[in-house]
C-alpha cells in the first residue's frame, strides 16, 4: 500500500521559495482519518467601512448586497445588529470607538487598544494554542489610506489588545510574503528581482519530476497541479512582467507593476483626527484601479488558504471611515449610476455622502462596495479547486463580513454577514435585534470555541445571547 503524500506538500525551489500544493488525490488519507483533515478550520474577516442603513439592507438582493446573490445559498446576512457598548465606554470619534469593536465585540480599552484578540486570533489561539499549523499565523491585507489611530485600518486584534500588523497594501508584496525571494541573498528589491525570474523558474526541476513518468502523481493529479501553477503564474503576471527587456546603460530597474495609480506608500500620521475636522485622506484613485487592487489582494489571499499557507486572517476593502476619494463612473443594476467626479469633487465620500444622509448616493457607493466583497467571495469559491470533502475553499472556511456602524455614526441596525462556515450555518436574512456579541459567539460555538467575549472589559459585563435560529 502506498503512503499518502503529506496535505502540506510542497514544490521547493531555491532560498526561501516554497510552493505549497493543492489538494491531489495522492493526498488522500484512509477514511478514519480523512473527516479530521480533509476540510481544516479556517477564519477570515472581511470589513469595509461607512455601514449600510437598515433600510438598504432590509431590500436584500434588491439593494446595495446585489453583487452577493450569486452565494445566497452560503450567506447569512444580518441588518439589526447592536454594537452599542462602543459609545458607552469607548473614547475618541465614533470611528475610533467602532473600529476597534468590530470583529472583538468589547469596548476599546483606548483609541490604540482593543479589548481583545479579534475572531480570528482568538479561533487561532483557542484551536492551537501551541502555535499555528501553517507557515504563516495570520495574513493581514487591504487597501487603507487613511489618518488617525489603527482602529480605522486593523482589523487583527492581539490577546493583550495591541494592534496587529498593518493590512499590507501592496499585493506584490503580500505575494513575496506568501511564496518569498526567488533571488534569496542578491542585494536587490525583491520586488525589482521579480522582473528577471519569475518565482515558478525557482521550481521548474520540481515541477518537472512532479509530471513525469517517474511520478507517482496519477493524470488527474498531474494536471491539478498544471492548473494550480497556472493560477498563480496568472496572478504573478499581473503583478510583473516576467520578461526582463535590456536597459540602456545608465537606467535604473523597473519596479514592479502592481495596479498604478493608488498611494500605496502614503504615510500614515500616528494621532487621531479632530472630532468634527473631516477631508479627504488621499487623492482621488479611480474606482476600477481600486477594486483591481483589492481583487488581487483576495486571489492571493484564496491561494494561501486553499495551499494550506495559512488558515486565518483579515481584509479590509475600505477605511473604517472611508475618507477616500474616487474618479469614475460606476453603475450598479439595482441602485443606478455613481459618479464619483462629481461627487466628491470637493470632499470625500464619507463627508458628501453619509454626513449628509443622502440615500440614494449612499446605496449606490455601498454597491460598488459589495461589488468588491463579490470578488472576494469569488476567489474564495473557484470550483476549479475543490477540496478533499468535495467543497470549495469559501464552504470550508468561516468569513465574517462586517462594518462599523449603522445610519449616520448611529450604533444600532449594524450590517453583518456570514458567508461558507463549514456547513455550521443557515443561509438567508436576519433583522432580529441582537448585540455583535451574540453573532460573533455564535459563530464559534460551532468550532468549541468558548469565545469569552464580553468578560474582557473591566467596566463591561454582557453575557451572550445565542442565535439559534443562524445554526444548522
């Protein structure tokens, strides 16, 4: 009998290069093993910022979540969360007071400092308290540009409170952090390096005994692994031309082609913003740029997960308080034409659009929004990759989608969603009044995850409330 090939198997190429590969049927491991391995317990957070009224949310696929009906079969989605222990005890604008509740569910001990860990680490934790399984802990990406404390960025909140890394903003970077230098020990930009050699030339010699007769790999498996290869060559390419074109004595290296146009190295200053003092946090970035950036950043996150590279993490799509600008037109079936020129022409969307309560503009931006959560889901739901148990990376993995606040700064009516989870949970729309705490203990109950969430705040008591009717 055969032994099956390790689930955390790798091509390995020069340096640090590792290049972990998709499930195959040689990976297959006997039953009485199988239920254990074939679908690991996995946890995103996916937030965006400026919230969805009650009443946009309340229209379903008729609204602004229109770019989500392609996965209503494996989406829960909720319009009358409570997240108003934010006010009660938190300090600093409302952005702040939210920033650092959503995805931990208690008061901020401070603008810096969150109650807690975040869902994620704190499934991380819980489930392998002797260190993570994967490569990498954590992946924490997104695009950010913004002023102010890290509550308006992070999204990873340690155990002590303290914020994570920042989201990386660069997609060639996170993808240098996922698969490393292919020219390890050059004293070069890695990024720069890229341009000569593609990260794949790295593991050729491996890929080519992996597919010949000498393998034990089977046809199917064998072009499994050419599809695998393919997908992250065609993210690589979009990144960075893989063909270096000689230049003239005298010039310097290229860098690489990540989408242009964005601020991706803007500083960001280190004190908050002044209650009632709001501009623009960048200039303006045209709309389409802006959700091809995120969309790779989602691929790339899609690829770590279903190559076993991690199993936990955080995007973020927008600002928690998205004072941002964008140029474009974008237009959405359900709720019409945004134009973006116009409309922050002389302010941000957070100050034209939701300071102002205009409705209409407001479901119209929240579409292009969700436009961009759809591509997330997306790269999390490609049937070309399916798992062990048959599923797709987005069944077999828990993501929790979620804002700061409600209408208008207001605490109440905070828009939530659940999307894959295992299978643990009932898809469809919930406007039952609960706290973020009973969700977000809910949706660990499932795991064994006793969550603890509202101990952890010295001037804050709450015991959570279950939400029987979200689990299967």
């Amino acid at each position: 009998m055969r032994r099956p090939l390790p689930r955390r198997s790798f091509l390995r190429g020069a340096g640090t290069v590792a290049i972990a590969l998709p499930f195959l049927e040689e990976m297959r491991l006997p039953r009485a093993q199988a239920a254990a391995e074939d679908a690991p317990n996995r946890l995103v957070t996916l937030a965006f910022g400026l919230g969805i009224p009650t009443e946009h949310a309340e229209l379903g696929f008729a609204g602004p979540l229109e770019p989500l009906q392609p996965f209503a079969s494996k989406l829960a989605c909720f319009s009358g969360l409570d997240m108003s222990q934010a006010h009660q005890y938190g300090t600093g604008t409302t952005h702040f007071k939210t920033g650092d509740v959503l995805f931990v569910g208690e008061p901020q001990k401070n603008e810096y400092t969150a109650a807690g860990p975040s869902l994620e680490q704190l499934m991380l934790s819980e489930l392998h308290p002797s260190g993570a399984p994967t490569r990498l802990s954590s992946v924490s990406a997104g695009l950010w540009f913004t002023y102010g404390a890290p509550s308006r960025y992070v999204c990873h909140w340690n155990y002590d409170g303290s914020p994570g890394p920042a989201p990386e903003r660069r997609p060639s970077r996170l993808f240098t952090r996922l698969f490393g230098d292919p020219t390890p020990g050059a004293n070069v930009d890695p990024r720069t390096a890229r341009i000569k050699r593609s990260i794949l030339d790295t593991v050729v010699d491996e890929y080519k005994f992996a597919i010949s007769d000498r393998s034990s790999l089977g046809a199917e498996s064998k072009a499994k692994l050419k599809i695998h290869l393919d997908g992250i060559r065609n993210v690589e390419q979009r990144l960075v031309p893989t063909e270096a074109t000689p230049l003239p004595a005298g010039c310097t290296e290229p860098e690489i082609t990540d989408p242009p146009g964005l601020p991706y190295d803007q500083e960001t200053p280190d004190t908050p913003q002044e209650e009632g003092v709001f501009k623009p946090h960048s200039a303006p970035m045209d709309h389409l740029v802006y959700l091809s950036a995120f969309q790779l950043q989602a691929e790339l996150f899609a690829l770590a997960l279903r190559c076993d590279l991690t199993r936990f993490g955080s995007l973020l799509l927008t600002d928690k308080g998205g004072n941002l600008q964008f140029k474009g037109t974008y237009t959405g079936a359900a709720v019409g034409s945004i134009d973006f020129d116009l409309e922050t022409a002389t302010d941000s969307i957070h100050n034209e659009l939701f300071h102002r309560q205009r409705l209409p503009q407001m479901a119209q931006y929240q579409h292009f929004c969700m436009s961009g959560v759809a591509r997330a889901l997306a790269a999390f739901d490609d049937p070309l990759f399916l798992e062990a148990n048959g599923k797709t990376v987005l069944d077999n993995t828990l993501v929790v989608i979620g804002t700061e606040y409600g209408m208008d700064h207001g605490l109440s009516g905070v828009f939530h969603a659940v999307a894959g989870g295992h299978g643990h949970f009932k898809p469809g729309f919930y406007s039952q009044q609960a706290n973020v705490i009973d969700l977000y203990d809910t949706l660990l109950k499932p795991y064994g995850v006793r969550s603890g969430i509202g101990t952890r705040h010295a001037a804050f008591k709450y015991t959570p409330r279950e939400l029987t009717t979200l689990l299967a």
